[in-house]
C-alpha cells in the first residue's frame, strides 16, 4: 500500500509542475496519458480492496470481519434455537384451584436419554407397600409404620400427549426446578408433593411428611 501512495504522490507532484507550466499561457490544462492511466491502474486496485454491502462500502478485511461475525450470531441463534425444550402450556383454573398443563416438547437433536422407569432409594424408617409397573408407567407407595406417613412415587410416560391439574390453592404452592428441569412444588403441612418433567417422563412426588424427604427421593431419579 505505501509503494502505491509514493508512486501517485510522485505523479500527483509531476502533473501538477505541469499545470502550472501551462496555466501560464493557457487556462485549460489536459491531464497527461500517463497521469490518467496510473489514475485509472489505481481506481482498479481501490475497487480490488473494497467491498460494497449494500449501501455500505467495506475495505476487504472489514468486510471479512463483518461477514465472520454475522456468521458467527447467526450460529449462535441456531445453537439456541435448535436446544432442547420441555414446553409447559399452563392454564390457571381458579375455579377448581389448579394448573392445567399439557406439554410440548422440542428435540431437535435428539437430546432425550431414555433412562427407563427408575424407583427411588426407600427413605429411612419407610417400607414399600405396594408397587405397580407396565409401558405407561412406575408407581410406588411407601409408609413409615412410626408414624404412619406415607409417600407416593409415580413415573408416567408420554408426556407429550398428556394433560394434568396440579392443585395450586394453597400459599405454599411455587415454581421451582428439580434435577435441571422445570418443576412445581408445595410444602403445605400434610400434603407436600413435587412434580417435574424431563420431556419423557412426569415425576409426582407425593405425601404427608416432610418436603425435605421428597427432595432426597427425587435426588435418586437424576
């Protein structure tokens, strides 16, 4: 680049000398065949050098640098869109005190691990009471003959074709997230239950003793 600024100064330079040679005794002046052919060997490498988007003109590296940016925000949308999504579709009913839910699920890339139906670790002082397996599902019931609590575990499959209510009358009833995904829980005394999905499965926990019991037996189905 700074071989050609040297070479059109020094032309620039001659061709003005000129000028001002012939202005003495005329007031035209003709730019010299040489001057115009260097000018126009120096518009082709301007042109070589610039790229034009839209109305913008560009020198080529910043048009790479633009272009390379574009790119790379345009995979990163692809990144976020194409992410898995369990979708709750929520309808508060405050007529029956509930949360209607159906599901939609979006994998694009296949993401969903199909871990089958998992029982959680009986918790300490309970014994299984009854249990119940088929292809829709996992159902389990515990109880504690201390105190006579008892904790209810299902696993259903098909999420994406079902619909639930989730009873929300009550001050304790929240959001909150289990194992990384999106759940539901209340910790009203007597009647604590957590509800979450992975996109496969819907996991209830449900039961009169402490929330914190549910905590640790949804910790065993990560």
């Amino acid at each position: 680049m700074s071989n050609y600024f040297e070479a059109m100064t020094s032309l620039y330079e001659e061709e003005i000398a000129m000028m001002e040679s012939e202005l003495s005794h005329s007031e035209n002046h003709i730019f010299s065949t040489r001057f115009e052919n260097r000018l126009n060997v120096w518009k082709k490498i301007s042109r070589r050098n610039h790229i034009s988007i839209g109305r913008i003109r560009l020198t080529r590296l910043a048009a790479c640098i633009l272009i390379a940016a574009t790119i790379l925000v345009l995979a990163g949308c692809g990144l976020l869109i194409s992410k898995l999504v369990v979708k709750w579709n929520e309808m508060n009913n405050p007529v029956n005190g509930t949360l209607d839910v159906t599901f939609d699920i979006d994998d694009p890339n296949n993401e969903l691990e199909d871990k089958g139906f998992r029982k959680p670790k009986t918790p300490d002082g309970y014994v299984i009471v009854d249990e119940l397996q088929d292809i829709m599902g996992l159902s389990v019931e515990y109880q504690n003959d201390n105190d006579n609590t008892v904790i209810s575990y299902s696993q259903d499959a098909g999420v994406d074709t079902m619909g639930l209510s989730i009873n929300n009358s009550d001050k304790e009833f929240q959001e909150t997230t289990v194992n990384g995904w999106k759940g539901y829980m209340s910790s009203k005394k007597g009647d604590v239950f957590l509800i979450w999905s992975d996109g496969l499965y819907l996991y209830t926990l449900t039961g009169d003793c402490s929330i914190d019991i549910l905590w640790q037996m949804a910790a065993d189905v990560e």
